[in-house]
C-alpha cells in the first residue's frame, strides 16, 4: 500500500493553510473615504500620507508611490540616466521584469550567476560581467535574504556604476542599521498581490537623492513640476488613491504580522533539522531584520532518490503544503525568450545577444530547475502545528521518495521520446 498521498495514501494535511492577503475593515473604511470624496488619483491626500510614511518605515528621505513594480524598475533606470548602448548588470534568477526594465530602456541584461548559499547575485560575477559600457548593478534580493550589498557597494563605487536595488521580496529588510532600499541610489518595491504588503498592484521608489526624486516625478507623473517648479518629462505610471488606501493598513499591520513569520520560521526551521536532504538558506550576521515573499529550501536529489524537482513538488502539494519552485531563469523562462522575435534592437543588433539567451549562470539553472523548492510568506502566519506540518510532509516525501521513481522514469522515457520524434522532425 501507498503511504504517499499523491499514489492514493492519507495526506498530512487537508485543513488549508492562512490565506492571502488579509484584509479588514480598515481598508473597507478608507476605501469608502476615496470613493466619496471623489480625489481617485493625481496625488490625492492617501498617496501623499502612505509615501511619507513608507518612507519613514525605510529610512528614506524621498519616496514615490507609482503604478506597480516592474515599471518602478524602468522609471529608476530612466531617472539614472541608464539607455541605448549602455549594459546593467542582473541576476540570472529572477522575475523577468528585473531584465525587462534594461530591454525597455534601450540597455542590454546582462546575466550574472547566483551564490550558491543565498540565490542572490554573486558580488565576484559582477566584477567578471563589467566592461566598459556598463552602468549599473541591479541586485535583487530574493525571497528571504538579501543581496551581498557591502561588497556590491564597493564594486560600484570603484567602477564608478549605479545600483538600483530591487526590493520586490523584502519590505522592511534592514541591513545592519539601515533600510533596504536605502542601500544603493534607488529602491524599487512591489505591491502586486502577492507581495509580503499589498495594494493588489502598486509600487514605490526609494532614494535619499533628491534630484534622483526630482526625475522619478516626473517620469512617472506626465512630466508636471515638483516641489520647485521644474518640468520633467515622462508618462502615466501614477497609483490611485484606491490602491493607496489599501495600502496604509496593510504597513499598520506589517510589524505585527513579520514578528509572527519570523517566529514561525524558527520553529519551521527546528523542525526542518530532522529531515533527511533538505537545508534553509541560512540568514546573513549582517541582517538585523528579514522581510520575506518566499522562503527558500535546498534539496539534495540524491536524498530523494532523484527524483525530479517538478515530482518531489507535486508529492509535498499533495500532502496538502502548498510549495513551488523558484522562478526560472530568466534567459530560459517562455515569458523571455519570445522578446528575440518581438522586441525590435537597432539596425544590427543580434536580438539573442541583447536579450541574453545565450548566458551561461550554471548555479541559477541548477538551483531552479533541480534543487530549489519556495514556501510563500503567508504559510508562515499561521500556527507552530502548521510550521510541523510542513517539515513533515516534506519529511514523508523524502522517506517515500521511492514510490516515485516509476513517475520519474515514466518522465525521463517520455522526454526521450519526445526528443526523438523533434529529432526525425515529427511533433513540436
């Protein structure tokens, strides 16, 4: 008989873990504000009150809410000067939106691998990616850590680049004693739903320049005037006051809620020491606090029989633990590679090279196609009996990982197939 619940045997769990987002009556409130007071965008007093104070939760002396946070990245790269002709240094595993913001200015990606011991950018493939058209560095900090930003800093500051930090994952991160998104010359945030604070979309700029603060207004504000009168020159990227109005509860009650996960998240931790062949990526000493959008877990192949990734997730989901794996990387990632047929370069350009797709970044590939697995921050709201869920139903794959195998030869025989009949020119 079966004991895994994805070949017929009893799940570990059947109760769904906390939801996502969570909302109250505050945001029925303050919505039901906007709406009767008819000042629904264009700098209403929500936006205003939400900047200020996101800006005081970062240490920021300048923030600006905008649409969303992939168009925060191309407004940044704008307000830096950052074009045609010019290279910006991301990491291979990411969102795409990350790559996308360099393509829409005019820049070329350029692909650095991941540390293995934290999937972020490696500080030492930076320094090999520069060459003379770079201009700046984009680390992100991915799911629950941050980006190596002191060595990152230097790196920048003695090759004379920009560094724009990508934030989507970690609201309220401090490293050491300051703010990410702080770090570098501007912070990008996210609030697409999903997000550890939430607008449902929406997205802030950081900075402590205020002539980079300058440029951000009126890139993402039609161009108008700021503070002293000077115009810009941009588009529409503005949030609504909506959007706005969500988002000052979901700051109230951020603290609250990073308190419970970073608890949970211990406890989760204890719990995951007695499974066989899988690791936490470990916190950094530099990390005085860890916002978070996932959580992320190394699993060694061998521990499970090696069995593919996309099967040992499918066991963990069917004891009833949502889990994922990470992003694809981005040069390999359906969303990306189509830009070489769509995306129009100048007159010349190879659109593979300026697109990227033929990097190498063997750690990027490895870690989201083979051992990365992602737990999404809400999971951690919950109680410590959901915290030893999740480490046993990870625990009972991995001590069953042998009622996989026919589902993983089953995998690898019909891939040869398929590679087969692409060969002699029959099928996709």
């Amino acid at each position: 008989m079966a004991n895994l619940a994805l070949k017929g045997g009893t799940p570990i769990r059947t109760q769904p873990f906390t939801s996502w987002p969570i909302v109250g009556d505050e945001e029925r409130k303050l919505l039901l504000e906007v709406f009767d007071s008819g000042v629904w965008s264009f700098g209403g007093p929500k936006e205003a009150e939400f900047a200020k104070k996101f800006g005081a939760f970062t240490g920021a002396k300048e923030s600006l809410c905008v649409s969303n946070g992939s168009v925060s990245l191309e407004i940044a790269l704008r307000a830096l000067g950052v074009g045609p002709g010019d290279e910006v240094i991301v990491p291979a595993l990411t969102w795409h939106a990350t790559a996308w913001a360099v393509v829409q200015v005019g820049a070329t990606p350029v692909f650095a691998d991941i540390s293995e011991k934290d999937w972020c950018i490696d500080p030492a493939q930076i320094r090999a990616k520069i060459t003379p058209r770079t201009r700046a560095i984009i680390p992100v900090h991915l799911y629950a850590q941050i980006a190596e930003m002191d060595e990152i800093l230097e790196i920048a500051k003695k090759n004379s680049l920009f560094v724009l930090e990508d934030c989507a994952h970690t609201h309220g991160s401090r490293w050491g004693d300051q703010g990410v998104g702080t770090l570098g010359n501007i912070g990008s945030f996210s609030f697409q739903q999903s997000k550890g604070m939430t607008g449902g979309e929406g997205g802030i700029l950081t900075t402590n320049d205020e002539e980079l603060a300058w440029k951000i207004y009126g890139l993402k504000n039609c161009g108008r005037p700021w503070r002293d009168g000077r115009a810009g020159f941009g588009g529409n990227y503005r949030i609504t006051e909506f959007q706005a109005a969500v988002l000052l509860p979901q700051l109230e009650r951020f603290e609250k809620q990073l308190a419970t996960k970073t608890e949970n998240i211990r406890i989760f931790r204890e719990h995951l020491e007695k499974v066989t062949g899988i690791t936490a990526l470990k916190p950094k000493a530099r990390v005085t606090r860890q916002g978070l959008y996932g959580f992320g877990l190394r699993l060694d192949p061998a521990a499970f029989g090696n069995v593919p990734q996309d099967i040992i997730i499918s066991a963990i989901k069917a004891e009833g633990v949502p889990i994922q794996a990470p992003y694809n990387v981005v040069y390999k990632s359906g969303l990306w590679t189509p830009g070489a047929k769509l995306v129009k370069f100048e007159k010349g350009a190879n659109p593979a090279e300026r697109l990227g797709l033929n990097s190498d970044c063997p750690i990027a590939e490895r870690i989201s196609a083979k051992e990365g697995l992602v737990l999404l921050h809400h999971l951690f709201l919950g109680t410590a009996a959901d915290m030893a869920d999740m480490a046993n139903a990870i625990a009972k794959v991995q001590s069953n990982a042998s009622e996989l195998r026919f589902d993983a030869l089953e995998k690898k025989v019909t891939g040869a197939a398929k590679s087969f009949l692409r060969k002699v020119g029959i099928g996709a």
